[in-house]
C-alpha cells in the first residue's frame, strides 16, 4: 500500500521534473501541524545551489504539482518551504484501507536481504548485569522490525565462552570449589571461584602460573579441563536462558567463540599468503598504512606465544556469516568502545575482498541515578536477572493496588508484561548513542512516555468494546474489516470511516503515518523512532476520546469511532511488540 508521504513524494518529483529541476526532493512529515501534514525544502536547497531566490523556485514548482486528489493546493511558507495539508476524503479513504490490511499498511521491502545481527554476546562465568540490557533489547527490536519488513533475518549470540579466564576458572574448579554451593547457585559459584582464583594469581606466581597451563591444557583438548569448560558453560547458558524467557527473547544461533577455534590458524594463513597481515616481532600483525585513521593502530591477529585472540576469532565469524549463512548484510550491536575494534575488522575484510554491508551499531549506557554507570552498592555490575525480576515484583505492587480483584495468575502476568515492558521502553525510547538514567519512578509510571502510559492506552480501547458488548477481537488479530463491528445484528457494519471532529481527523492521519515510521527505524538503526511516534499517537487517542464521544455518538459516527479506536489499539499493538514489548488485556 503506498503511503500518503510516498504518493506526494512521487507527485512532487514529478513536479521537479516538469519544473526543469532534477527529480530529487525530501518531503517530510510536517514538524507542526499548523503548517500542514507533510513539508519540503526542495526550493530552499535548489536556490542556494543555483543562486535562484528559493521563494519564486517553490511558486513555480507549486504551479506544476498535481495532488487535487491528496491535498489542497500546496503553500508557499518562509523563505520557500512548501506545506502539504491533506483533504479529509483522502485521509478517510486511506485509513479505512489501513484498517483493511492485515500490515496496518506497512508495505515490505523490494529488496530484502539475509541478514546477520550480532546481539547480547554475554560471558560464560559471568552473571549477565544491566550493561547488557542495551545490546540485547536493541538488537531484538532490530531483528523484529526487518523481519516484519520482510528480511531474512538470522539472530546471533556471539557468547565469550573461551579466552584466557578460563585458565582462572579451571584452577579454582579443581582448587577451591565448594560442591553443594554450586548445586545450590552455580554461576554464584563459578563467579566467586573465579574471584578468589584472581586475587591468588595477582600476589602468587606459582597460582598465575599454575592458571596458565590449566589454560594451556584446555587449548591443548585435556579431557580433565574440556569437561569442566563444558559444565561451566552449560551452567552459564541456563543461567543466560533465564534472561531471555523474561526478556522473551529468542536467537537462531548461539555460536560461541570456541566455535571457531579450528577455524584460526587457517585465517592467519590465509592472510599471511595474501600479503595483508606479515610477522612483526614474533607476532602476525595487519598494518593500514594507507589508512589515515587506522595507520598507526595495528591489529593483531596472532600473539607471539602463538595465541589468538578475539580479533583473530571475530575475522573467523565473518567468514562463517559469509561462506556459510551467505549473509549479505551483517549488523553487530555492540557498545561504542570497540568501535576501533570494528573498524580494523571491517577493514582486513575489505582487503580481502568481501562485499558483505556490515555495520556497527552502537549504544550509550545505562546510568545511575547518580549519573554514573549503574553499579551495585558494593559496586558491581547489577545483575540482570535480579533487575528484571524486581521490575516484575514492582509492577505487581501497583497491580495489587490497583486491581486487587484479579486472579493470581492474571497479576502475575500482567505484572511480567508491564514491568519488562517497561525496562524494555526505557531504553529503547531513547536515542541510542545517548547514555540514560535508569529510573523505576519514571519508567513505570502511567504518565509521561512510557511502556506502561502505552499499554494502558490499549486497555482502555479494549475497555470500549467490552462496555460496548460488540463481537471481542482475539488478540492478536490484525487485518480485522469493517464486518467486526457488527454488533449482535443491530448496529449497521461501518464500511466508511466519518471524520468530522478535529481530533479524529488528526488521529486517523496519525495511524496513516504508521507505515512511514516503521521502515525509518532501520536508517540509523533508531528504534526510539518507533517509540516516539507510538507516545503520539496514544496522546493523539486521549485527546481523541475526551473530544469525541464513541459508544454515546449517533451512527454513522458511532461505528467510524468504533473502527477508529480498534485501528489504534492494533497499530499501539504491533508497533509494541515489533519493539517486543507484550500488552495486556487489563491492568
């Protein structure tokens, strides 16, 4: 279905193109309404480029647009701008075919791709804590919405489950484990061993050295340290599973570091023979002399002691994404430290020839109220098990409070839905790049732009329809047509939305602006786009609802009203959960 931005967009190239000027313009949804609907400053851009008063330009490509059929006649505002204010026919039409399809008009894309996305990525031996919250969600909202676009997507955990801690872990396993606190909490065990072992090895040789080869051996295949590896993973997976049922996240592979371990020693030869990497002082290094930004930053892929490291295993995975998931595109959502990392990453794979688009996303981080990354009050890293948990047990207090009529089972999964919702929202809702501060008071409150303030916008529209008696719609439910409003055969079925109040007029242009939105979030990666845009339109509802009266209006008002508000509660719907974020039927 094209959308009212991509059928003005169209009408005004083609303006451009009658004008004498090249078929290439922005139009934009409009900043303020009192302006219109959707603006461009293609005459301000034209007019400084050719020296032309950009004013007169815009008169005179307003003089060969044709949108009678979409808009009034556009207008010159400013030094040039042209403002687009749609016709109330054209924005009744289009919303009834919103309301029609079952992609509330979101159109998928011409040209899908396979798709790798790199998320989460946590530690084996470590609990995962609230800096990786961040990765996670966001790579999540990512994979749901190119998938809805129509992508191929394939989710990737790249787990750390090799590396030189190891060597610590063994040691402590064989030295210092307490066998029924491991039964009783094994990560809490493994972390502590890990701890303990760390502190020896700092002020003991013997124990550092004693941890080497415990690690020397498990690089070595020993039977002994492999089986014990193999327990400390498949603990730290559990714990890691956990995590995700809460955060209902799902991936199709969890390949770990080791599992390209076989896959090394051939990514080194191979760049020593294509002349990209050369030894240098016992190591196998790749200079980029003839990159300003990376020239004196050289990468090593291969240590003097022989080793690799996890630039060595991360050039192995592009190869595998590449060679054997035949990924054209690769996204790795991973913080902005390793932005340097990435970039001498994606370098080496260009010099060896590699096409694949790949792309570092990368995210702020989540701060204290002290404004400083959040730590616990012996200062460690949170938990994150532990953090959305208590997300949970906060959101049943005020469920408790403010229902206390439900059965258990309803407040404990509203609970879950409202308070990983809201961890969910509060990141996402944000810019990514930017650092934010986590908040319960503000990330769970009913008011402001909020996953909870969101939900209960769609539970008040669901409250509508069960006072209104009409045929409940099984949730989820897209693509529901007039036929749905029929009520117990007698209210007349709607087949034509009436717009006449200004707030319902600007709620319906709102829901048209649905598929506009969507495809956006995946052009610098911004899934705060969404969630912006989902705030408005629950805003543009309330507005909607304490104007126009829906179960008390007369027909044909009352069943336009009726269809208008089951549109939002479909489109608040799916716009949550492409950001996975689930809605409750009552809070």
């Amino acid at each position: 279905m094209d959308t009212f931005q991509s059928l003005l967009a169209k009408k005004l190239s083609d303006a451009l193109a009658r004008a004498g000027l090249p078929e290439v313009g922005e139009l934009t949804q409009a900043t303020d309404p009192r302006f219109g609907d959707y603006q461009s400053n293609v005459a301000l851009v034209f007019g400084k480029q050719r020296g032309e008063n950009p004013r007169a330009l815009a008169e005179k490509i307003v003089a060969h647009l044709d949108v009678d059929e979409f808009c009034g006649r556009p207008a010159v505002a400013g030094t040039g701008f042209i403002n687009f204010t749609l016709r109330q026919a054209a924005v009744e039409k289009q919303t009834l075919e919103v309301l029609q399809d079952d992609r509330l008009g979101v159109a998928e894309t011409e040209s899908p791709r396979r798709i790798v996305i790199d998320f989460g990525s946590p530690n084996v031996a470590k609990p995962m804590h609230v800096g990786h919250i961040r990765s996670t969600v966001l790579g999540d909202a990512l994979a749901r919405v190119a998938k809805f676009l129509g992508h191929e997507v394939i989710r990737d955990n790249h787990v750390g489950d090799w590396g030189t801690q190891f060597g610590m872990v063994i040691w402590g396993w064989k030295n210092l484990l307490d066998r029924q606190a491991l039964q009783r909490n094994p990560l809490a065990e493994i972390v502590r061993v890990y701890k303990e072992t760390n502190e020896r090895a700092s002020r003991d040789t013997e124990v550092r050295e004693a941890c080497r080869q415990e690690l020397v051996k498990l690089q070595a295949g020993d039977k002994e340290n492999t089986d014990i590896w193999n327990e400390c993973v498949a603990f730290s997976m559990q714990d890691f599973e956990r995590v995700y049922k809460l955060l209902d996240i799902r991936y199709d592979l969890q390949c770990g570091e080791s599992f390209y371990n076989d896959q090394l020693p051939n990514v080194v030869d191979r760049l020593l023979k294509a002349g990209i990497a050369e030894i240098s002082e016992g190591a196998v290094v790749v200079f980029f002399r003839d990159d300003p930004d990376l020239a004196d930053k050289p990468l090593i892929i291969r240590k003097r002691d022989g080793g690799f490291n996890y630039a060595t295993t991360d050039l192995a995975t592009i190869d595998y994404r590449v060679n054997e998931l035949k990924a054209d595109t690769i996204w790795y959502v991973v913080g902005a430290p390793q932005t340097l990392h990435f970039k001498q990453i994606f370098a080496v794979a260009q010099r060896e020839g590699y096409t694949v688009d790949v792309r570092h996303v990368t995210f702020g981080s989540v701060l204290g109220e002290d404004r400083k990354l959040m730590k616990t009050r012996s200062g460690e890293n949170v938990p994150l098990r532990e953090l959305l948990e208590e997300a949970c047990r906060r959101a049943r207090k005020i469920i408790d409070e403010k229902n206390p009529d439900l059965s258990e089972d309803e407040k404990n999964d509203i609970a879950e839905k409202i308070g990983i919702g809201a961890v969910k929202y509060a990141d996402l809702s944000q810019y990514r790049t930017t650092d934010y501060i986590f908040s319960w008071y503000k990330m769970l409150s009913l008011h402001g732009n909020t996953a909870p303030y969101l939900q209960n916008a769609y539970v008040r529209i669901r409250s509508i329809f069960r006072k209104a008696g009409a045929i409940a719609v099984a949730t989820p439910l897209w693509g529901v047509g007039a036929a749905q409003y029929e009520e117990a055969g007698h209210r007349p079925v709607a087949t034509a939305f009436t717009l006449t109040e200004p707030t319902e007029i600007n709620l319906a242009k709102r829901l048209c602006q649905f598929a506009e939105i969507v495809p956006q979030v995946l052009n610098g990666f911004r899934p705060n786009i969404l969630a912006n845009y989902l705030f408005e339109l629950a805003n543009s509802f309330h507005a909607f609802y304490e104007a126009c009266p829906v179960l008390k209006s007369e027909e044909p008002a009352r069943s336009s009203r009726l269809m208008l508000s089951d549109l939002t509660a479909r489109v608040l719907q799916r716009g949550l959960d492409l950001l996975g974020i689930k809605v409750p039927e009552r809070m």
